[in-house]
C-alpha cells in the first residue's frame, strides 16, 4: 500500500518518512532554480528545506525553472505532487526518507516572458543553477565561453526572446535595470572550477554580443559568488521509485537518492541578500578555490579514474568497482602518486584524510550509484577533472604514467565494447567523433590526442604521448585488468 506525495497526504507520510515542519503556505519566493534535476534536489534544496525546518527565512523559497524537454518532463511531474521531492539518504550503515518542501512554483520551459517577468519580480535576490559542466558555453581546450556557440549566436540575434539559460539571465537583468531595481546574485552550483568566475563571462560574454552597455552594467554590478558543491547523487530509475514505494510506502514520480555526505562551500557575496545557510551547514569563506579545487581533483578526478575500467571490466555499480581490488588499488595510487601531491594546501583539512573519506564514499553500496553515470559527458567532464592535473604535472616536470592511463582508458572506452566484446552504450554529446578517433588510435594513438579542443596543450607534450601511446597499446594487446596490474607493478613505463 503506497500514498501519493502530496501536502495533503503529508500526516499519512510521516509515520515512515519526516516530512516539513514548516507550512508551506507560509514560504514565499525569493530564488528561481535553473535545472530542477536530482543533484539540486538532494543539495541546495536540502539546505533550504533544513533552513525552513528551523522557522527562519520562509522569504528565500525556489522557483524552479529550465529551457530543456527534460525540464519539463521535471515540472510536470514534481507539480502532481504540489513540488515535493522525497529525498532517500543511504549510508553505509543507515537509510532514512524524508520529504522536502522548499519549492513552491515551476515556470513552464518555452515562456520566455513568463520566466523573465519572474527574475524581474524584486522578491527574487538569487538566480542559481545546476545545469551541468556541460552547460556553461565552454570551449573544453581554452577553458573560456565560446561566444561562437550556434545557441549563443541565436540568443545574441534574438535577445528578447531567449532560449538559453544565459539569455534568460540577461533579459531579466536587463528588465530590472530598466525598472530601477537592484540586480539578483547568480550563483552557479555546478562542478566547475571557478563556477562563479565561469558564469559571469558566458553571462556578461552573451550581452556583450549584443548590448555593450548592457554587459558594463552586468561586470559593474551583478555578482557571481564562487561555490564549491558535492554529494553523490545517482540518477532515479525504476529500481528507486520501486524502494520509495515498498520501503517507505510513498508513490513519488521521481524520488532522489543520495549519500548522506553533503557540503557546499560558498563566498559570501551576496548584495541583494542570502539566507542564513550557515546555520544548517554552508561554509562561508573568502576564497573557494583551494577546496574546489580539492574536490575536482581527488572526488571528480576519481570519478572520472574509475569509470572507464570499470566499464571495460563490465562493471555496473560504483560500489562494485570500488570491490574490485584491482580497480581501488589503481584509483589509490593515482590519487597518491600522482594528484594529490599536486593538489595545494586547503584551510583546516588533510588531503590524504579527504581521500580517505571519498574512499569510504565510493565504495557505499545503497545509493547505487553507477559506472554508466560517472562514465558520462566524458568530453566535457575529462577537460575538467583530469587534464589539468595531467597539465599541472607536466608543467612541473613531473611524470604522468597513471594520468596517461586514464585518458587511455577513456580512448579504449570509445572504441566502442569492453574487454569480453560487449557493445558500449555511449552518453556524450561528441560520441561521433570520440568513437571515430578511438577506431582511428587503436593504431595511430595520436588521431585520439589530435581532439585539441579536449587534449588542448597536453596533447603537445612528449612524455604525455610517449606513456598515452604506451598504455593504449597495452590495453588493446593485453586488456585492462593486466594494464592496470602492470601500473601497480611499476612496469607500465616498459
């Protein structure tokens, strides 16, 4: 027997689930949320949701808001259970449920006018994101907006009627100037290395293109707080609809599943106001950098290490990898040897101690996270989380044997099956070209590092292309699970 989400329902629902202690009735909006999907829900939501539950700040509730289909396959399925999320923490030793209510509306994606009359309603003081590394406009080799983006031309063509997040932003920017009113924060909370930094040029960038002035303003006055965010949120599918309703009894549309581990950490920057996060957990601080980069490097890099031979070695779940002795030993000397002793110092925190901790994250079995997930946007994600590290090393003069491998396995990975001759299924928006450079490397490696709007100057590098060139070679002629031995071995060089 389940009972269907809903504020009517919540009475019902707490005898296995906690529920709001606020009335929803009382919230009132003071953010719009761009990309409604299950890492928002499970984080910057959750923060918001603790905050209410201490009977504080009911004036900072989310708008959610999107441009893609998925957005609005999102909205229609949070708005039949009135834009409540049951949130599904899973520990190593515990589970528990609770149903968050933060959210109080959800623009419909393809009204332009309605989404820009929102962020010019004065009550909105905060505009933030989770549209993911991907979203951002980013040329992968130079690391800078890419104004030259077919999306960005039409919405540079067409300003007033925007189809990009950016585009939005900087209508409804422009409608507040045009009112007199103070601009809203935006505050990306995706993974990206200076998120803050990245989105104020793909926004001031985009109204560069077509009102100067407009753009002066935006760099004068708007902010861009940096941010640094993690917790581990697997996608929903049939498996955690199924344990929301048999485990706890509730009929959710698309229930979220996390670990229980969560941190945000912000730069207090924040004209228009804020919330007091910091009283449910967010660390505010002067600079984000150092533990950004910590995570980027030692979480998403390992991410990043472990899934391509996971997937070669038919793996499905993260914490099945992490089992596989080989694989964990493999993803602790790379971070050992090769990316934490390039990581620079965080405030109050031991490098080895957090990896420790990322260690016990990953190998968590209850939220099921999965290889295919981690594998995805690799195009994206690799420029991101491993190559500046690679770039780092090699700039230091510094060998990159294990960091090598990784962009190996990766070229491997996209040639298409894994070890046993299972056929791959791709999830990168550039799997055409990655696959036909991979076929090409099984016997040029270099078609592969000829990709330079990934591989970007690493790809220029000697030592680089002698030890990917090596590893490529071992992983066609003797697979995987004997590459990776060898790279323990210390003869992966040979």
């Amino acid at each position: 027997m389940t009972t269907k989400l809903s504020l009517a329902n919540l009475d019902a629902i707490k005898a296995t689930a906690t529920v709001p202690a606020f009335e929803r009735s009382a919230l009132s909006a003071g953010i719009v949320h761009f990309g409604v999907g299950n890492f928002h829900r499970a984080h910057q939501a959750v923060y918001l949701d603790d905050l209410f539950n201490t009977g504080r700040d009911h004036d900072w509730a989310i708008v959610g808001a999107g441009v893609l289909p998925s957005d609005a396959a999102m909205r229609e399925k949070l708005a039949g259970q009135d834009y409540l999320t049951t949130v599904v923490e899973q520990d190593n030793n515990r589970s528990a449920a609770r149903v968050t209510g933060p959210m109080i509306d959800y623009l419909a994606p393809g009204n332009p006018t309605a989404t820009i009359a929102r962020l010019a309603d004065p009550a909105i003081r905060i505009v933030s994101l989770t549209i993911t590394e991907g979203g951002y406009f980013i040329d992968p080799a130079s690391g800078h907006f890419n104004p030259k983006h077919p999306a960005i031309v039409a919405d540079a063509e067409n300003p007033d009627a925007p189809k990009t997040v950016f585009g939005l932003i900087i209508a409804g920017l422009k409608a507040r100037r045009e009112k007199g009113l103070a601009p809203f924060t935006v505050m990306s909370c995706d993974n990206i290395p200076g998120n803050g930094e990245v989105t104020h040029a793909a926004v001031s960038g985009l109204a560069r293109l077509s009102d100067a002035a407009l753009a002066d303003w935006i760099d004068a006055n708007v902010a861009f707080p940096n941010g640094m965010v993690d917790r581990i949120t697997p996608a929903t599918g049939p498996r955690e609809i199924g344990i929301a309703a048999d485990q706890y009894g509730i009929d959710d549309a698309w229930p979220v599943f996390c670990e229980e581990f969560k941190q945000w950490v912000l730069e207090d920057h924040f004209p228009a106001g804020r919330p007091a996060l910091e009283t449910v957990g967010v660390q505010f601080v002067p600079d984000v950098a150092p533990y950004e980069l910590m995570k980027i490097r030692i979480l998403n890099g390992g991410h990043a290490a472990i899934a391509y031979p996971a997937a070669l070695l038919d793996i499905h779940f993260v914490h099945d990898a992490m089992g596989e002795p080989i694989i964990q030993a493999f993803l602790e000397k790379l971070e050992h040897d090769e990316i934490i002793p390039i990581v620079p110092p965080v405030p109050d925190t031991d490098l080895k101690a957090y990896y420790k901790q990322v260690e016990t994250r990953l190998f968590n079995p209850k939220i099921g996270d999965t290889i295919p997930r981690l594998a995805q946007d690799g195009s994206n994600r690799q420029p991101k989380f491993i190559l500046p590290s690679t770039g780092d090393r090699l700039r230091q003069g510094l060998d990159v044997v294990g960091l090598a491998l990784v962009s190996a396995l990766w070229c491997r990975y996209f040639a298409g099956t894994t070890d046993s001759g299972a056929k791959i299924a791709f999830n990168d928006a550039s799997a055409d070209r990655l696959h036909e450079a991979a076929l090409k490397a099984k016997d040029d490696p270099m078609a592969f590092l000829a990709l330079s709007d990934i591989f970007g100057e690493v790809a220029q590098s000697e030592i680089f292309a002698k030890r990917f060139t090596h590893a490529l070679k071992t992983l066609w002629e003797q697979g995987t699970r004997q590459t990776l031995q060898l790279y323990l071995d210390g003869k992966l060089t040979e």
